[in-house]
C-alpha cells in the first residue's frame, strides 16, 4: 500500500505534463498538496518502510482518512474526478485482499491470561 502511495506521490511530483484531464497544473498542486500534507498529519511522512508498526487496519484506516482535494477545491474547472480518494480506496482495498496470515481477533479469548505481577 506504501508503495502504491510513493508511486502516486512520485507521478504527481514528477510529471512532466499535468495529470488532470483538463491539463490544469493548479489542480495537480492542490491535489499533491492535500495528500502530503494528510500524510505529514497522520505522521506517514515519510512514507514507512516495512516493517510497519501497528496493524494493518490501523494503517487502512488513517490511510482512508486522508483529506482530499475536495469538490470544492476543484471547482475551478468543474470537475471532481482529479482528487485521488478513489485510487487511494482502490490501493487499499487491493492491499487488504492481498493479506495472508492470522487475524489477532480469530484467537481473542483464547489466549492464556498470565499474570504478570
């Protein structure tokens, strides 16, 4: 999912021409900006290296909650298909069905309670 995210920053820093369907470069500032700056908030910049820390639902859910170039911020030209709220839900969505392993809740209850005094 990181990886996804530092390919999605890396085209919009690097792109030599502008990624939104109108060609607006403002757009893309915008749309760049809002997603640094909800990472930098969420304490994910710079993007983690794996291992992570934390579970994965932990990490899908701040990743979700990213602010966005909303509607309103887009409103210059009328469009709000350049904001990346659905290629981020499609990377996570994709990283989530990728997971293999245990899931801590399938053992909640199951483990012994030791007594640690």
């Amino acid at each position: 999912m990181f990886a996804e995210l530092r390919k999605c920053l890396d085209e919009y820093e690097t792109a030599a021409t502008p990624r939104c369907k109108l060609g607006n470069r403002q757009c893309d500032f915008m749309v760049l900006g809002a997603l640094r700056v909800g990472l930098a908030s969420k304490k994910l910049l710079p993007l983690p290296k794996s291992p992570y820390g934390g579970s994965f639902d932990q990490l899908a859910a701040m990743v979700r909650k990213l602010p966005h170039a909303t509607p309103e911020l887009l409103q210059m030209h009328y469009r709000t298909d350049c904001g990346l709220k659905a290629k981020i839900d499609t990377l996570v969505n994709q990283a989530a069905a990728n997971l293999t392993g245990l899931e801590l809740a399938d053992f909640e209850g199951k483990l012994p309670n030791r007594d640690r005094t």
